[in-house]
C-alpha cells in the first residue's frame, strides 16, 4: 500500500465512523466525491504529478474539520493536515500548499494558483452537473440541523443569491459545467417564483 492509499484509508474510516450523523452533506461520501472530481479535473488541467498527489492530499483533508467543528472548518482541517503530514515526513513547503488549496475552498472561493483552483472546483463541482438537485438535498437537511426555521424560499433564496456569485477557476470547469450550472440556476429560479 503506497502513502496516498494508507492516507485514504485513515482519513476516509475516520470520517465515517466520527463524523455526526447530521452532516448529511459534508460526510465522507462528499470527500470521496471531491477526490474524484479533484483527479478528473486536475488530469484536464494538465498538472504535474507531484502536484496531483498534493491535490489528492488537499482532496483528503478538505473537510476533516467537521470533525472538530463546523465553524471555521477549513482552518482546523489545516491544523489536522498539517498535524499528520509532518509525521509522515511531508516537507513544510508541501504541507503549506496543501493547506492553501484546502483554504481555497472557502466561501467565497479565492483561490491564488492554478492547483488551488483544482481543488475549489471539484469541492462545488456539482453545481453544473445533473446531480445538483440530489446533492442540494443533502445540504438542505444538513442546514436544517443548525436552522431548524429554515423555509423552503429562504433556502431557494440563498441557493439563487450563491450560484449566480459563484464562478469555476479552471479552463475545464468553465467550459464544461457552466451551461449546466445556468440551466440549474435557471430551475430554481422558476421554482422561486412559483412559491413567491
């Protein structure tokens, strides 16, 4: 087993087994999901291979915070990223990227690299794809955790005032997901206007 695959084991049985119940989105399945689309999308943007293993890395951790707390997330998956990988020998300059691509994927995104923007992208991949209205779903009911009022047009509201902020950084994301994240954006709008 080489380090990436022990890394994935570890961080994915951790996930699963300590994270609550009621992260319904942010679980590991989401993590599972960015890893992929990280892979995919890097592969598209041509990225060196140490640079897709430190992508990989950053796709791991992004969201090991939720095990602490979801306030301020990515900062603590920082400090657990940062706690690990300089046990297994990663250099500090390694680690730091590492922790400025997981930083990346906080809202509102401003990634400063091209391997930060891999990342951004593959954590809000989903916007442009036919798995939008599945996986908004998952993030209504985790929501629903924390804002127990939460109604169905504040929620519709949100979503609207966040997709029509939001824009992919890679090339790839920009030519193969927007129209489908337009056409999402476009049916939650009609949803909106139907209820108000």
């Amino acid at each position: 087993m080489n380090l990436f695959e022990q890394l994935y084991e570890k961080t994915i049985s951790r996930l699963g087994k300590d994270l609550p119940a009621y992260l319904t989105y942010h679980d590991a399945n989401h993590t599972r999901y960015v890893l992929e689309k990280t892979i995919l999308i890097a592969e598209k943007e041509k990225v060196s291979d140490h640079e897709l293993f430190l992508l990989k890395v950053a796709a791991l951790y992004h969201d090991t915070g939720y095990l602490k707390s979801s306030e301020n997330h990515e900062t603590e998956s920082c400090r657990i990223a940062t706690q690990d990988l300089a046990e297994l020998g990663f250099v500090e300059t390694e680690i730091d990227q590492i922790c400025n691509m997981i930083m990346a994927t906080k809202i509102p995104q401003q990634p400063k690299s091209n391997i930060e923007g891999i990342l951004a992208d593959a954590d809000l991949e989903y916007l442009g794809t036919s798995e939008f209205d599945v996986i908004s779903d998952k993030l209504l009911t985790e929501l629903k955790h924390f804002r127990p009022e939460l109604t169905t047009n504040q929620w519709l509201s949100m979503q609207i005032d966040f997709i029509s902020k939001h824009k992919y950084h890679t090339e790839y994301c920009q030519t193969h997901y927007k129209s489908t994240k337009l056409k999402n954006l476009e049916k939650i709008q009609e949803k909106a206007r139907l209820l108000f």
